[in-house]
C-alpha cells in the first residue's frame, strides 16, 4: 500500500465526479414506510410529453429500481472520510437485543488497530462493534420466525413494490403496464409483496436479507427466488494492484450501474483496512470469502491454516459489518479426488485452499467440522452463509459431474444446520454449464437445499470467448434466472484473462442487469415491464432524450447515438441514423396512424368500408415522409 | 459517392491488413472432395505440446469452421479489382442447363452498365449474366427432388462435419471429443452429415444452400435445423454514409469474425455499383431486401412502387449474383390494421414501405399478388427466398401478437406455393420477444412453414438496453438457436442508436458467434465441443498462446491478457494475474494431480488407503505453490 501516499487516503479520499453525477433526467425519490426514518430510495426517469398534433400528452415519470445510495442524491454529500450516514442504527439499536463492544472481540482486529504503521491508513471514525447479547439470536431469519415484521423487511417489501400498487391506480400508467404472462417455473410471486409477505419468505429460508448489524449503513435488500433477480459484482486488490480508494471508487462504480451486493476478493496487503473502508462506505451488502485473508495471515500456506485462525477472521470480518461470508464447508476430503479426472480440476480458489489442506492433513474440512460453530458467530451478527461450491466445474467438460452435485449435496445438509439456528443461508452455484444443462442445475440445487435462494457465477455457456465471459455468462445468466437463481454474479470481460478495469466492471454490471432484467420479465414480476414500455414508446415518438435516460446506460446510449449525429438538433429530428432524413419505417406508422386519426376513424374501420377515395386522399394529403433534405 | 475518388476504386481498391492477416497459431487446411476441384476450406489450429515432469505430450490441432474466404489464405493473393477465384463455375457449366445472356436482361441494369457517368465506380471485370435455359429449374432443391446430390451439398457435408470422422478415430482427440448429451427439440441432427443427407434436408425443404448461379466465387454453406447455427451480419450505407471501398471492407471483416451470410442493406446512391463490387469479393452468400432499391428508384415515394419496377429491380440483383432476398410477401392489406394499437406500430422498414403502398392504393401487397410470377424469377438463378417478416414486432409489449402470427401464417402459405417451384425458401422472424415467449415462436414457424429454416432477428428480450442490443438479443439468439432456428440476423451495440462502425460489426458478430455455438452445443451438434475442451485444457495448463488461438477473437484475448500482464513472459507462467504470483487454484489442482501420480497412485486409491503418511510426506514434499516472489 506504499504506493497510496498518507495524505492521499487520510486527507483528501475521494470518489471521482464521473461515478457519483446524478443520472440524467432523473431524480431521487423516497418512498416514506410505516416510520419516518424508514425512506426508500428510488429513481424516477421524468419524461418529455408526447407531442402530437392534437397538441402535448403527458408521459408520467418512469420508478427505477435504485442501488446507487446517497452517491447520486444531490440532498447529500457523501464525506469518504466519515462514510455513509447510517440508514438502520435506530431500528437496531431499538431492538435490544445487542451490546456494544468496547473494541475488536478478534485477536487480528485488536492487533491491526494497535498498529501505529497503519495509522495512515486506517479509516478514522471506526464504530465499536455491535454483538447480540448472551444468548439472542439476532437474525432476520430469526426474527421473522417469530413473526416479527422488521424495518429491513418493510424496506424491501416496499423496494421491490417500486410504486406499483400507486401507479396501477394512476390512469397514465394503465397502458404502459401491460406485460406477457410470466413461466416462473414454480416460483410464487405475488402481485403486491407485502412485509409480511417478505417475512414469510425470509422465515422459510426462500430468501435472505443480508444486513449485519455492523453495517448499519446499507440500505437493505432481499435475495431470494420470488423476488426481483439480484446480480453481485466483485472488487479485490490483489498483490498486483490495487489501493484503497481505487476499491471505493469501484465500488461506488458498481452501485451506479446496478450491483446488488459486492464481494471484497481483495487477496492483497492491508485487506483489513480496506474492508473498513469498503463497509463504512458501502450502501449495498458487502460479501467477503474469509479463507483468502486467513490464507494471507498464514503466509499462502493452505496447510498451515487452522480453525482458530479462521474462527478469529470470522470475528474481525462480523465485527467490520460484511454481510455475507462465502464458506466451502462442502469441499469434503472424499469428494476431492472426484475432481481427480476433470479436465480442469478444481477452479475454485476457496475450493483449491481446502482441496490442499484436506489432503495434506488427510483430515475432513474444518469448515465442515466446525460448522455449528461457525454458525453461533454468524447468529451473533446476522451474518448470512454464501455456501461456496468450491467443487464447481471449470469448463464445459466438467459441468454437472459427481463433484459438483456431491458438494451441492452437502451445502443442503449444512442448510439445515444453518436454519437449525436460523441463520440465513445462500448456495453458490456455477460456473461453465452448456445452456441445456443448466436448468438441472437449478432443480437440484431447490430440492437438495430446500429452496434455500442459489446464487451462480454466469454460468458460461461455452468456454471460447475469452474477452467476451460477460456475454457468454450473460446468456446463462439469464437463463438460469429464469429459471430461479434469485442472484447472479456478474462476470467482466477480462474474466480468465486479467483484472479488469472500470469499463470492464461497467460492461459486466449492465450484461447482468441485461440478464436479471430479462429473468424478471421471463418470470412475470408485477410491473417489471414497465420501463421496456415506456422506453420503447418513447422510441416510437423519437423522444430520444427519453429513450436514452430510460436506459440501463443513459450516458452510453447517448454517446453512441452522437457518434453518428452529433447535433443536439437530432435528438427531436424525426428519423435517425440507421436510415437517414429520406426513409423510416417508424416515420410510416405514425402517418398512417395519424391519418386514421384525422379521417375519425381507426385504420381498421378505414379499411373494411373500403372507401377507396379517401386512400387516394391520403396518397395525396400524405405527410411527406420522404421529404428531401 | 462523390466522397470516393476516381482513383481509390478504380486504380487501387483495397482492404486493409487488418482485416486479412492470418489469425495467430493458425492454419488453412482444406478438405479435399470426391473431385479435385471440391476443396473445402477450414481452418486449424496448432498447439504447443503440454509440458509435464514426465515430459511433452502432444496436443493435436484443433480444425475449426472458417468463413473467412481466401482472404486469410497465405497462398491466394486477392485482388478486389479481380474479384476472388471462382469455386463453383465448373460445376455450375457442367450442369448444361444454364446458359450465358449477352448482357444484363434488366432494364435498369442495362442502364446502368451503359451509363459513362458510372465509369470510374464500376467493377472492371462484370462476368455476363447466366440464367436457366427456357423451361429449366436450376435451384438446388430442384437438383435435390431429383435426387441428385451437386458438388454444392457435397460440399456443405464436409464443411459440417469439420473433419471429425478422421478426428474420432485418432486417439489424440479421444479426451477431447467428451461432450454433454443435447437437448434438440426434435432436431434431427446424424452422427455424420453425408451428402446424401443434406440432399435430402434441401429436399424436404428443412435446409436451404444459397448460391445463385451468377455468385460463382461463394464457398456454399447450408442453413438449416440440423445443421450448425449460422449468423448473418448486415452492411450498407445509407445516405449518411459510405464507400464503396468501405464496404467490401466491411464485408471482408464480417467473414473474417465469422459471418456466415451477409445482407448488403444499402439505401444510399450508387447501390447496383457497391453490389457488384461486394458480390464479386464475397466467400459468403449474399442477400438483399430488393424494395429497398426499388424505394430508391421511385424517390423514397412508397405510392409509386409498381410491380413492374420491382420485377425488374429483382432480374437486376438476380443477375448480379444475390443468393437470398427478403421479400416482404406477408404483409397483407388487412393485417396492417392490426398494427395500429401496437405500442411501435410497424418497425420493419420493408413492411412500412408495402403497408404504405397497400393503404395508399387500399389494394393487396403486390408482392403478394405477384408470388408465382417472383418464383418463376428465383429459380431461374437459385436465389433463395427469405420471406420477410414485415410485421414483426419492434417492442416486447408487441410480441407474438395478433399481426406478427398471421402473418407468419401467409409465410407458410407462400412456403408452399414457392416449394411448388423448387424454390429454397427461408422464413425471417423477430425482433423483440420476452425470454418466456421466444420458444413459441419457433414451435409456431415449424409448424405453420413447414420446418422451412428460421431466420430471425436476435430476438431482444429486453428493450431497456440501448448500446448493448448486441447482448440483450444475444441471450434470445442462443435460446432461439436452440430451440431451432437455423440462422440468427446479428445485431450490433448500435442498434437503435446509429451506423455501427468496425468495432461494433466485430462485437456484434462475436457476439452471435457465441450464440450460435451455445446453441450447438444445447443441441448437441456432434464434435462441436471439441474448441471448447481444447481451449479449457490449454487454459488449465497454462498454455496462453493456445488459449487465446482457440478462442473466437484471438487478438482481443491476447490484448486483454496484455493490458494486465504485458510480458511475454508471462504467458507460459504458471499464474495469471487474477490472483497474482503468490497463489493460483489451477496450480495447486495441478500439484494435487502430480502428487498423486509421483504416487503411483491415483488420489483415490491414496485416499482410500488412508496412509496418512503418505500425506504428511505431501506437506513436505509439495510443490512450492506459495512461492514467494
């Protein structure tokens, strides 16, 4: 971390303009719940009226699904240095059921904070940790077995709802809210999700809401089949790259384009210090894989590691705020040598560190051993288990294999441990799977993990496009969301290849939100069609400014579309690039709808009285659709 | 085309290096047939041996599917002013029912080879147009009823099977020819395509071979269900853009990323000159949308089209060589109505054009009216049809609805009447399709036209992506492949934006590449893992140059692997910058393996006998996995 002089990250830590500007032609709302510091954040896209001949049509603001935090609020100004206001220290707080602590219960925690050579480093207004009293049991899980409605769960229910139960009763939404019939595969969304709708799903283990009690700063959101598909995104130094604050620009990066959730993978020096940078300023939930920073703590050396090193990073992880730890409790010894034959072995880095250990120790995983254990600290800070497929395939050869439904197996075991004491769960899923193959994937991973919510890495549907993983993933994605994955993790087109950059980050998060999109609608989530409608509309009447900030990347959309037009003039202009001034077919549509209008009658009516004189009319009246330029 | 001097076209028209050099660790095999002049070009691609303590073992070259013409051939020297060699004229001679016309028999193309304005755009060496003797049918299912099998089907059969009976019975590609069973949705897809077997595909009218008799130069490719998914990519310019020198550059690019097929879509000026000179230059069929020109030549006045100027618009491109047109047959008078409560009304720029036509003269499409006399004109030179989808839908919110399916339902109507004539016939389908409906589509098209090949746009199944069209029609594309769609019309990250340059064509046809494969691969097409087990190996054993070689965009791999890591050297290092030096999974799966094979034993029978020594001498021994740096 040499390489970040002192005052850069101590003074001046900042995220650059171009990943906090607000969206354009957007604006923050919030959706005030049952309290009023129960706000819910959404974005509303204004849009142009439609003009027409008969004079202007109003086109009502279009909601968007927001994970872009305080970042893009003008109301706000986000101080790196103080990170986020705290949207969930009330609701905690009020619930009683924590103590805080005086300091890191974690050995490394209290040591790293002893350290006077991170001073330059650290993140300076660390919260003492919060921890639930002796014996509660403070999960959302836990909670909502006990029929408690939480603040986090009213949150999301009013989060994923994104309005639609107002907009359904506003007669300028009615046409725009039409959608296909959904294949949902078994999957049971409701036409209003309701908190205690949210509840039951989170009592049942259908879905989680990943909110440590350390992380009082996120605004909450739920993971789980019957809801809207979430996409991950993953950020990490590794002893390459990188420093701190370049972590916090991407993951301010990541919000913005529409990550979920984030995964620190950072696998390089001062782990530590950046997580607590990452958490402080983190508005989505954080996920981490604790063996990589155990394995730094033992110098790389798999066989040197040992369940009080873990049981401590557990610790000084719960007790930054990550939300979510990824374990491989299911890479068991006997199922090691299943990967023996594979074409790629084990690909999975977690998978790989507890392959090594347990045949170097020729003893069963210690994740697995100590799995009770490892539950009674998750409970202590609701701390949700991604339950990792170390055994996961590689390529497409390996998809599908003993291995991998083995492991898969296994995590469902664990589940039920896990729900015996009501801490939430997640299973990872692959990988490289051909498209037809996929959904036996999903099917197994409900029945074996008892609809515990999966989460997959794509999957990849062909192994030859290196450069272009985003998109081979993104079609299994899609699939595979489909077909129930409540999250996928999203996947950069420097995937086998290299770290990838901030543009590589943003290709890969809109390739996921693309597949989750496409998921919700294939699912028939209420009112998910929503903004292809209005963005389609807004095509057909060459509104393009609407068209562009309707879009998954409106800064994009718009770049392009200038490269072939530049004139700001165009974007009224009524035809475009693709064919030129002369000729548009959707320039024709409009003439002939607008000549049924101006003849008062439909062009079906127009047609079956067969007045072949007012065709000859229009012929001569006709807009001059072909006009020279 | 005033933009385009004298002397760039007519002295020393060429493409650039770029789109010509051979690809990297690569080279042109051809396949030799049952006659001498029947050599079907692929490409191979030669890997580095695997380096093992044991020694090199040798990893066998990889034959891949090659739509990139002579142009990447070390041994042909293309020369545009020339046009490429010609493949298929003796065989086309042979025949003896064709014959050579003094001139054009078009009007308008007479006019134009006598036009001295014209001179300096003009294609030096026009060949004299060939057409069927009076009262013969020349069309490959012609031949193919009659149960001949023509050097063309010969021809497809061996570029298919991409040489893998010769490959299943060497044992270097026994590991590598492991595949996942398919899931073909009543595809009928043989172990092996014999020619015999395509006759009768082209026969039955499930496959089409575009190669009109006046298109010598085209290397034949077949398109159809139970052959490989196929992608076609789109030029032209439009009156906003372009050259003529552009274009065949633009065409040779296609062919060099993988486009099977290539629709030349201009509208601008100039449009018989550009044709010639792309035709003449084009490995791969070629297809237009005729009414486009026809448009042009009455001034954009959709009104004024007459049967007659289309008909000789038809005999022009015929003539020049045109393997496939769109005709827009479907679109009749009383379906149009159907479209005036859509959301995007009518988005198909041909079906604007005769929905204009047809309400401005309140008579039926006279592409309609006029189907006999149209097929009497494709089979006199095998131009295929694609009966166009005028009717599609440009939004979700439009989607299988009531225009889109009955006119789906004239296509197969017309299929038969156009079958009558032996005429191939390929049907074109959408657009915008939600991911749950995209199935329904192709069960309709197989069922209302027959099994006559789909041909379809993506489908986008989100519309709310702008800039990335490439990807949310991708993920429809490989799941219309899959469920049977012969060939996917690509799309580009402009689409709905503006033209798409160089980098947007290769996007966009990688793009469709991988679909196209993903949905061999679903379907089980046999040998079509092969590339992907290879390029997983090398991958696994770090073999970078074989890695990149394999993939789709060797250039773009190797440069992403570069921005990362850019020395050489690290490309046979045994780690990868994901995880920098210190730790790498694909090692230390390796080491596991050598261990248990320094052995003499598999890691199996070590862990059954449980010789917990034997493990404690791993931890001594192991590789130095963690090896500082």
């Amino acid at each position: 971390m040499s390489a970040i002089p002192h005052s850069l990250v101590q003074k001046t830590a900042r995220v650059s303009e171009e990943v906090t500007r607000p969206f354009p032609g957007s604006r923050k709302i919030h959706v005030t719940g049952s309290r009023p510091d129960l706000r819910v954040p959404m974005r509303e896209v204004i849009q142009a009226p439609t003009r027409t001949a008969a004079g202007e049509e109003e086109n009502p603001p279009i909601p968007v699904y927001d994970t872009s935090g305080p970042y893009t609020d003008p109301e706000v100004r986000v101080d790196l240095m103080q990170g986020l206001p705290s949207v969930r220290s009330a609701w905690i707080q009020e619930r009683g059921d924590t103590e805080v602590l005086d300091g890191p219960s974690s050995r490394y925690g209290r040591d790293r904070a002893a350290d006077p050579q991170l001073a330059h480093l650290r993140f300076e207004h660390i919260r003492a940790p919060r921890r639930a009293r002796a014996g509660a049991n403070i999960t959302q899980m836990h909670y909502a077995r006990r029929g408690i409605v939480t603040p986090e769960m009213e949150y999301v229910a009013i989060r994923e709802n994104g309005r639609l139960q107002e907009l359904r009763e506003d007669p300028r939404y009615a046409a725009l809210l039409r959608q296909h019939p959904g294949e949902a595969f078994g999957a049971r969304i409701p036409e209003v999700i309701t908190p205690e709708f949210v509840r039951d799903e989170v009592a049942a283990g259908r879905a989680v809401i990943p909110a440590n009690i350390n992380h009082p700063e996120l605004e909450p959101m739920i993971i789980g089949r019957n809801f809207r598909v979430k996409i991950n995104t993953n950020i990490g130094n590794s002893s390459v790259s990188s420093g701190i604050e370049e972590e916090v620009e991407k993951l301010v990066w990541s919000c913005r384009w529409g990550g979920d959730t984030l995964m620190d993978l950072s696998t390089g020096k001062h782990i530590h210090e950046t997580r607590e940078w990452v958490i402080r300023n983190s508005p989505v939930p954080i996920g981490t894989v604790p063996i990589y920073q155990a394995l730094e703590k033992v110098d790389g050396k798999a066989e040197e590691l040992t369940w009080e090193l873990f049981r401590d990073t557990l610790i000084e992880q719960a007790e930054q705020g990550v939300d979510y730890f990824t374990i491989h409790a299911g890479v068991l010894l006997r199922y090691v040598p299943l990967t023996a034959r594979r074409l790629t072995g084990i690909v999975s880095r977690g998978g790989s560190i507890l392959a090594k250990w347990c045949l170097a120790h020729h003893r069963e995983n210690f994740l697995y051993t100590h799995f009770e254990e490892i539950c009674e600290i998750m409970k202590a800070y609701d701390v949700a288990f991604s339950l990792g497929d170390g055994l996961r395939p590689g390529s497409l050869a390996d998809a599908n294999d003993a291995a991998q439904f083995a492991e898969l197996e296994t995590l469902g075991e664990l589940t039920k441990i896990a729900w015996r004491h009501d801490v939430q769960v997640m299973i990872e899923g692959p990988g490289h799977i051909p498209l037809q193959r996929v959904k036996e994937n999903v099917d197994k991973e409900l029945e074996d993990c008892f609809e515990a919510p999966f989460y997959t890495l794509g999957p990849l549907v062909t192994d030859i496009a290196p450069a272009y993983d985003h998109i081979t993933s993104g079609i299994g994605a899609a699939n595979i969301g489909w077909y129930g994955t409540a999250m996928l993790c999203y996947v950069t087109p420097k995937e086998h290849l290299g770290l990838p950059d901030k543009e590589d980050v943003r290709d890969g998060i809109i390739t996921y939100r693309i597949a989750a999109h496409a998921a919700d609608l294939a699912k028939g989530f209420p009112g998910v069609q929503l903004q292809d409608n209005a963005l389609s509309k807004a095509r057909f009447e060459f509104r393009w400014e609407d068209q562009f900030n309707l879009s998954l990347d409106p800064e994009r959309a718009r770049s392009f579309h200038d490269e072939t037009l530049p004139q700001q003039a165009h974007k009224v202009a009524h035809f475009c690039s693709m064919c030129g001034p002369h000729f548009c077919s959707m320039k024709i549509t409009q003439d002939v709808r607008d000549y049924a209008a101006a003849q008062g009658m439909s062009a079906q009516e127009a047609l079956e009285q067969g007045m072949q004189e007012k065709a000859a009319e229009f012929v001569e009246k006709g807009a001059k659709v072909y006009r020279k330029v």
